[in-house]
C-alpha cells in the first residue's frame, strides 16, 4: 500500500511531461487513469485496515471516477473537456489520497 504512492507520482509526472507533445499527453492521461483504477481496487481490497476518513476519501473517488466514466462513455462529445478537466483534478486528488495511505502504512 504504501507503494502506491510513489507509482502514482511517477505517472503523473510522466503525464505532466508527455503533455508537452499534446497527443501522447492525452494518452499518458488515459494511461494513468486505468492506472490509478488499479491502485483503487487495489485500496477497496484492503478497506477494513484504512481509516476514517481515508474510506470516506476512498468512495468519493469512487463515486467520483464512475460519474466521469459513465459521462464519457454516454455522452462521447464532452470527452474532451472532462478528460482535461475533471479527470486531472480527480488524479491529483487520487494522489493525495494515496500520500496519506502511504503515510499511514509507513
């Protein structure tokens, strides 16, 4: 668990970095987002050891991630802007909440 964190990062980086070139930004982004998905089922499998407030962190992704997944999948035209949009401050916020795993598993 506690290795989730420092995975993360790295891919968010790495997306950051992509950005540059604007195509492959957008398929690193797509990329980081089936994996944070992992780490997430990776999360719920362990969820009887996680603290308060980290379980409740963990089902607002949740809720979070399947709203924009749902979105994507049924309205394909906004693809774009909640890709860019709500799919970058949902990555940030899975990375704090697997900074705050990584500090609780230490």
């Amino acid at each position: 668990m506690k290795n989730l964190f420092p995975v993360n990062l790295w891919f968010i980086v790495l997306t950051i970095i992509l950005y540059i070139t604007f195509w492959f930004g957008i398929l690193a982004q797509i990329v980081l987002g089936v994996i944070q998905l992992v780490c997430f089922f990776m999360i719920l499998s362990r969820f009887k050891k996680l603290t308060k407030s980290l379980k409740v962190h963990s089902i607002i992704y949740g809720v979070l991630a399947i709203s924009l997944l749902s979105a994507t999948f049924l309205d394909p035209d906004t693809f774009l802007m909640t890709l860019w949009g709500v799919s970058s401050i949902l990555a940030f916020y899975f990375l704090f909440i697997t900074y705050q795993l990584k500090k609780l598993f230490q």
